[in-house]
C-alpha cells in the first residue's frame, strides 16, 4: 500500500492550515485597528442573544423565503462538516469511511440525511444563484454590488453547489464499486439521493469508477480547505464572524447614542460643575468623531467583517428607498474595504493609516452620512445585529465638531439652539405662551 | 366652572409643593402652530383626570436631540446639562412627554450626564389612565368605527421597542385599527428624524414623507393618527402634498382622546 496519497494529503492539510492561520491573524489585526472598548456586561443576555440569532437564525426569518433556504445551506454547513471530519481523519490515516463500522445502522442513516441537506443546499443554492441573476432581486442589484461583490455572491454558491455535487457523485461511485466487491469499498446500505445516481455510472468500468470516487473525493475535501481560505477573502465571513458579532451585540435602547465623556469635562468645565475628571487632562485628546477606521470601535470593525451584503439593511432604509446616496450596506463595505486597505498597506511595510487617505472622503461621503434619518431601520433588519448607524453618528461627530462641515440649515439649526434654546429661532420669554390660551379655557362637565 | 390649569415648577416649589409628574413640553410642543394644539389637548386631559402635574414653562430648553443626532455634541451636552441642572434642583423624579425624540433623550442620554429620572411617552401614559378607568372614554366620538392607521415613530418603535402602548390607546376608542404594511419593527421612518427636520433632504427621486405617507392612504384610513410632533408635520406634508386633506386627518394620539372626552 502507497503512502503517498496519505502524504500528499498531509502537506495539503498542513498548507491549508498555515494560510487560514496567516488569514484569520491578518483580519483580527484589521479588526483590532479600531479602538478599544469594553462590552462584556450582562454575559447571560449575550449568550442568549447569540443563541437565538446567530446559532438560532432569529432575525433570518423576518423574510420567510431566503430564511427558509438559507436554513438548509446552514444546517447543510454545520452538519456536513461532521463528515468532513471523517473526510481528514480517512485522509491522514489512508483508512476509507473509518466511521461506518463503529456506527453501523447510525452510519447509514447519517449518510442518507447528509445527502438529504446536501441535496437542499444544492437546490437551495440554484435558487439563490437565480434570485440573484434572473430574478434580480432588487437589493443584489444596488450601485455597491457591481463588480466584485456580485461576482464573490455567484462564486460562493456555485462553489457550494459543486462541493454539493462532488460529495453525491462519490457516494454513487463507491457503492457502485462496494457492490461489485471491489478491494476496500464497504457496502453502506441504501443511500436514497446518490442511488438516484447510478444508472449514470453503472455501464462504466470499475477502473474508471474507482477514478471519479477519488476524484470526486480529492476534490471535495481540497475543495473544502480551499473554500475556507477563500471565505477569508470574501464577505461569506459571517459564517464565523455571526457568533462573536452578535455575542457582542448593542444591549442598550437602540435610539440611545453613546456619550462622550471628553466632551462632558469640557462642557463642565464650561458650565463651572465640578467633575470627576483628573486636573491634568490627557496632552492630547483624541479626534472626536471618526475620520477613519481606527476611529471606529473595534466593534464597529467586526459588524464590517460580518456583513455578507445581503443587503437588508438597505432595502428597508428610508433614505435608499427614496433614492439618496445612502446605503447602509455600503457603509459596512467601506469600512471593511478601507480596513483591507490599511492591513495589506501595512503588511506590505507601507504607511498604512498614513496614506493620506481616509473612510471619510475617500470612502463614505458627507452625502450619504447627511441622508441618514437615524430610524433604525437598518439595525433591526441585518440577521446579524449589525449596526451602520452608530459609525454614521460617529462620522457625523468627526464633521460637526472637526470640520465644521454640517450642512448650512444645521448650522443655523445650532445657532437658534445655542440663543434661543430651540431649533426654530423663537425667543425662550415665548416658550409658555402656548398655555395662555387654555388657561382661558373653561373645563366641561 | 373653573379653568384649565398649567402650573410651572417654580410656581409650585414657591408654595412648597412638588407635582408627581413634570409634563416636558418640548420644542414642537411650545412653538409649531400645528403641535400647540397637541400640548393643549394633553394639559386637558390631565386637568380633567385630575393629575398632578406642572411644566417647566421659561425655563425648558431643547433637550439637544438634533444637535446630536447632526453630530455637535458639544451642543447637546450644553443643553443636557442646563437641563438636568433645572430638573434635578427641582428634584424631579417622573417626566411624561409626547415626543418621542425628547423621551428618548431624556430616559436614555440624560442619565449618563446625571439626570436620572422614569421617563414615559405620553401614549403610555394615556394607556395607564385608560386602563385605570381615570380616561372614560364615550367611544361615540367622531372616530367610531372609522378606519384609523398608526404611524410609529421611530425613537418611540425601534428605538425604545414602544409598539403596543399607543395602539392600545387608538383601539380604546372603538375605531378600526388597520396596519400599514410596514408597520412596527419594520415601520418606515416619516423622514424627520436625525435632525433630518432641520434641513432639506439630499437629492433624491421622492421625499420619504411622501412614500410613506402613500403607504398610509393605501390602508383606506379617514385618520393617520402619530405620537410624535415630526412625524406629524412629516404625514400632515405628506396629505396635503397628495391632495388628501379634505378626505384625511392626521392626529396625535392626545388630541383624539381630548376629543373623545369632549374636552
């Protein structure tokens, strides 16, 4: 017996590994650009929250269709991947279905339901493909899905649906050789969705079978590894990325902005309060707002890397809808594509943040940060509890207190705020008279 | 007979006394020709239910919501300071307002800078005197039976997951309660929020008061009721801007019940 597939298969594994390692270094690295912050309290609610949305696929199913279908590719995801562990450890010890003879009767019923969800990922997968470029489904169709992003969409699933189809047609093959006796292909039992298979394959010699069951089954495991770098580049991250994103989900009130602590010990100062902050303040405050990406939480970073674009968030955006510039998927996408830019700046020992560009100007426009309305729509719709509207107020904060770039009309909005304690210019001696006029009044019986 | 009463909080420290809840006018509620009408009809209600309750009068200022939202928070922070400076040396504990931007603020912002206070919007408040039989409503009034549609607002919906208060309060009327097709968790903005009611839109094809508005009328609605000052200057727009306002009102939730009441 040859060693040398077992060998072959070690280096790939080995190889395949020490990338995905490099990957997931590189893009906790881009994540970590941002800044620190802390949001470790009520861990019960955070695993609770996980469970449902994430593992539990919650929010998925406000939209009954792709929710339903997606379920099967997700399931199909977790579930295959037991046999993959099969897949590696036949692989490294040159052993062929190590699993069947420990199981027996559960070995078959696992492989039958395997090929079920193998079958509904597949079917699945035709359908996205054509929601996506038959159907075209609005949402796939914005401005910020040319080019790349709807290319990475159709490569996935078709990725998807030839692992699908390899896993079937080598299944096919080897009860086809076990029924002949051949060497050591083991007779599973009745495979009901790969069975469908053998009149194709049953005229073909059994030199020719043996080729295309270790075809299909080199093809399938290098194709599994080779999908795993792959997602690392591609925006199928969340299928990682969901779990800790959601663990770290936004517990507050989601009409709640965040407060600046360094603007309050200068408003204190201001106003003569006495305040908790130290007497010698920090040489240098940072910049308030965010400019860039390391202005950004950490957080915000991640909810970037786990945008899949499915685009949610834009559909039920009432700025997008009514066609302003604003999407708020391509909000998660610049941040995303910006922190891409600065890693791999930085890895190529270039200047990294210091390219003299920014996520403000060169990424996101005052345009589409002005349009936002901050419903929340966005929020509630992303599957993933992704929040573009907190680096949209976060960039706005750079522009207001920064640039004094605001519009105009907010200008002269916060000068009435700052004379006359409204919006409007009125005088605050006529903020009362409202009442004058019931005060008249009679009350009825 | 006597009058309607609107004692302000210094009135009431100067006779020693203390309301058991402040009613925060805001803005809208103290300048906006239309929204006046809103505060009026809720100081009646609490007149006639016989609540204790004073404003703040001259000495309320904006609670720096859009100043936020448009991002100087230097702004909001001047603003929420002096506030909370007004309310906590009156040592208020319970604050109900009809704007949801203002009970946003208030309950969820403020208590980072110290004002810790049990904020409600005022549809909760109206559903507590309806559930507590203080609010007799004749249920005879000019909406019964009507069609009635209920707009969320979005710092009252998805920002404060206050859903079911103000459709209680429009069902206690005996009308008809039909749900637009976004509705709730999935509601679509009138437009105003984010300080968007300060500036004209970015260039777009439609103005989102429109689109939502058109949504409203295709419930077949004689009433858009809202629980919020913008977004009743957004739908009230957005009525006129689809020539409807012969055939279609557009009220907040206090004034259908004042009316109800007969007040």
């Amino acid at each position: 017996m040859s060693f040398l597939p077992q060998l072959i298969f070690l280096i790939i594994l080995s190889a395949a590994s020490f990338f995905l390692i490099k990957r997931v270094k590189f893009l906790r690295r881009n994540i970590l650009l941002g800044k620190a912050e802390t949001r470790n309290d009520q861990p019960d609610k955070r695993w609770k929250t996980m469970l449902l949305v994430a593992l539990g696929q919650q929010k998925m199913f406000k939209r009954f269709i792709p929710a339903f279908l997606h379920f099967f590719v997700y399931v199909g995801f977790l579930v295959i991947n037991l046999e993959v562990l099969e897949f590696v450890l036949d692989g490294i010890f040159g052993t062929h279905r190590l699993f069947a003879p420990f199981l027996g009767g559960a070995y078959v019923a696992a492989m039958n339901f395997f090929e079920f969800l193998a079958v509904m990922v597949l079917i699945s997968c035709v359908i996205f493909l054509i929601r996506r470029n038959v159907v075209k489904v609005p949402r796939f169709t914005k401005p910020e899905m040319k080019g790349w992003p709807a290319m990475d969409g159709n490569l996935i699933l078709c990725i998807e649906i030839v692992l699908m189809m390899a896993i079937l047609k080598m299944n096919a093959a080897d009860q086809i050789l076990a029924s002949r006796g051949v060497g050591h292909y083991i007779v599973v039992g009745d495979l009901f969705f790969s069975g469908l298979l053998h009149p194709i394959f049953d005229d073909m010699s059994t030199e020719f079978l043996i080729f295309i069951e270790r075809a299909a089954w080199w093809f399938h495991i290098v194709g599994i590894l080779a999908f795993a770098i792959y997602v690392t580049y591609s925006k199928h991250l969340h299928i990682f990325l969901a779990f800790p994103n959601t663990w770290y989900s936004n517990l507050k009130p989601k009409g709640e902005m965040s407060t600046m602590p360094a603007v309050t010990n200068e408003v204190n100062m201001m106003l003569g309060i006495p305040t908790d902050a130290p007497a010698d303040p920090p040489a240098e405050i940072g910049r308030f707002g965010a400019k860039d990406i390391n202005d950004l939480s950490w957080i915000n970073v991640m909810n970037a890397y786990s945008c899949t674009e499915c685009g949610r968030c834009t559909s039920e955006c009432p700025a997008n809808l009514t066609g302003k510039k604003l999407s708020p998927r391509k909000i998660m996408m610049d941040v995303r594509d910006r922190a891409e830019e600065v890693g791999k700046s930085l890895d190529a020992g270039g200047k990294g943040l210091e390219d003299g560009k920014s996520l403000l100007g060169d990424y996101i426009t005052k345009e589409e940060l002005n349009a936002c309305t901050s419903c929340n729509a966005c929020v509630e719709a992303c599957p993933v509890n992704i929040d573009p509207l907190a680096i949209i107020l976060e960039m706005r904060r750079y522009v207001a207190m920064e640039e004094s770039g605001t519009p105009a009309q907010w200008n002269a909005m916060f000068q009435n705020m700052e004379t006359s304690f409204a919006p409007w210019k009125f005088s605050p001696q006529d903020r009362f008279n409202w009442a004058e006029k019931v005060k008249e009044e009679e009350i009825p019986d | 007979m006597s009058t309607y009463k609107v004692p302000t909080m210094a009135e009431m420290a100067g006779k020693g006394e203390s309301p058991e809840v402040l009613f925060w006018v805001g803005c809208a509620g103290s300048f906006d020709e239309r929204y006046k009408a809103v505060t009026q009809a809720f100081v009646k209600i609490l007149n006639k239910v016989g609540v204790s309750f004073a404003v703040l009068g001259p000495e309320e200022a904006c609670t720096g919501d859009p100043a936020r939202r448009a991002g100087n928070e230097f702004l909001f922070q001047m603003q929420a300071v002096a506030n909370i400076q007004v309310m906590n040396g009156y040592n208020i504990k319970k604050v109900v307002t009809a704007c949801p931007h203002c009970f946003n603020t208030i309950k969820n912002e403020y208590p980072a800078l110290g004002g810790n206070y049990d904020v409600i919007h005022h549809s909760q408040f109206l559903q507590q005197l309806i559930n507590d039989g203080k609010v007799a409503l004749k249920g005879g009034g000019e909406f019964k039976g009507k069609k009635i549609t209920f707009h969320d607002s979005c710092y009252l919906g998805r920002g404060n997951d206050v859903y079911e208060a103000p459709r209680d309060v429009i069902k206690a009327l005996d009308v008809e309660l039909v749900e637009m097709k976004r509705c709730k968790t999935k509601g679509l903005c009138c437009g105003a929020g984010g300080a968007q009611m300060f500036k004209e839109p970015e260039p777009g094809k439609k103005d989102i008061n429109v689109e939502r508005t058109e949504e409203a009328l295709a419930t077949g609605a004689s009433t858009i009721a809202v629980g919020c000052p913008f977004c009743l200057t957004m739908m009230t727009d957005g009525v006129k801007n689809k020539e409807k306002e012969a055939e279609v009102k557009v009220y907040d939730l206090a004034e259908m019940i004042a009316k109800d009441m007969g007040i």
